[in-house]
C-alpha cells in the first residue's frame, strides 16, 4: 500500500522543495481542496460518535500540497481528549499523526473536526491540533456532525501564516466522484 501510495503522490513538494534549497517556500493559499467521496464517507465513520456522545471529535487529513491545490486521500483518527465543547490533541498523538502521514508518503493536509453547535474556527482549535502551517485546512462541523456526510452548514478555513486562519469560500472545496464515466 505504502509503495503504491508513493506512486501515486511521489515527492512531497515540501520535501522536494528542503532538499534544493536551504529556505522553503509554502504557497499561502491553494486554490482549491479536493476530496473524494470515499474521504467524506470515511471522515463520517471517523466522527460519528460525535453525535453519540455528544463531544467535538476530530480527524486529520492526508495527502499532498501543490501551489494551486490540497488533494486529501485518506484521513486519521488520532488519540484526543474531549468534552462537549472541546478537543485537544496531545504532542505524543500529534507526532504519531505526523509519523503516520510520513510513513505514508503523504502530509497531513488539514484537519476537520465537530463543534456543539454553530461552524467557526476558534482560538481553542488551533490550540487543540499543535499544527498549522500556510495551506493547512481547518473543516469545521456544526452540530456534532449529523449532517455527514454532507458538509452543509461546514465551514472551511485555511491557515495563512503564524497560526492565522481564514475562512475559505465553500465553492473552493470540491468533492470528486469515485465512479466516473466518459
């Protein structure tokens, strides 16, 4: 599988980019992020006892980076504390997260994540995760996420520098088919 995804997503660019030069350039802001449908299946199961619980749940995203988009491939339910109105990722599950993601040949590309009530990104999010960087993508969930896997009523955030998030317009978040036809 690890071989098969390196095919598929070669080189980080980040790495890519750390290896020619002693200072790495990242893109503020992708155009846009995809995921499949597959992903937003997976990103349901990965938070539904959210709405059992009643607790915000969170799940990070895998995949690639490039200049103009985030392509998420797979996702990761890490080791969290959480209470109805918050989560916190602890630095150990953090790395495990991003050896995980490593070992894969992917990034983590973004992370989504449930809130009691109404969508936004708070200060406690960023908080919560231990990781933001410019392009990282920040999904939050309203209502514990009863509506998954549909993300109406989400809201999308990316982060464009020293831990600063800017809520995206949903038009640059697009689902792509896992069944195409010609």
């Amino acid at each position: 599988m690890k071989s098969l995804l390196q095919k598929i997503f070669g080189r980080s660019r980040a790495a890519a980019e750390a290896s020619q030069a002693s200072e790495v350039v990242i893109a503020t802001r992708p155009r846009q992020f995809l995921l499949t449908e597959a992903v937003l299946r997976a990103i349901a199961d990965g938070l539904s006892d959210s709405r059992v619980m009643e607790e915000e749940k969170i799940v990070f995203l895998f995949g690639t980076v490039t200049e103009e988009v985030n392509l998420v491939a797979a996702l990761f339910k890490p080791r969290a504390q959480t209470t109805y109105g918050s989560f916190h990722v602890s630095k150990l599950a953090m790395a495990e997260v991003v050896r995980t993601a490593s070992r894969l040949g992917m990034e983590v590309v973004g992370q989504v994540h449930t809130h009691p009530g109404e969508a936004y990104h708070s200060g406690g999010d960023d908080d919560g995760t231990h990781i933001a960087y410019p392009g990282f993508l920040s999904v939050v969930v309203p209502n514990f996420g009863c509506d998954l896997p549909s993300l109406k009523g989400a809201a999308f955030y990316v982060c464009t520098g020293r831990g600063a998030f800017e809520r995206i317009p949903d038009d640059q978040v697009l689902t792509i088919s896992t069944y195409l036809e010609p």
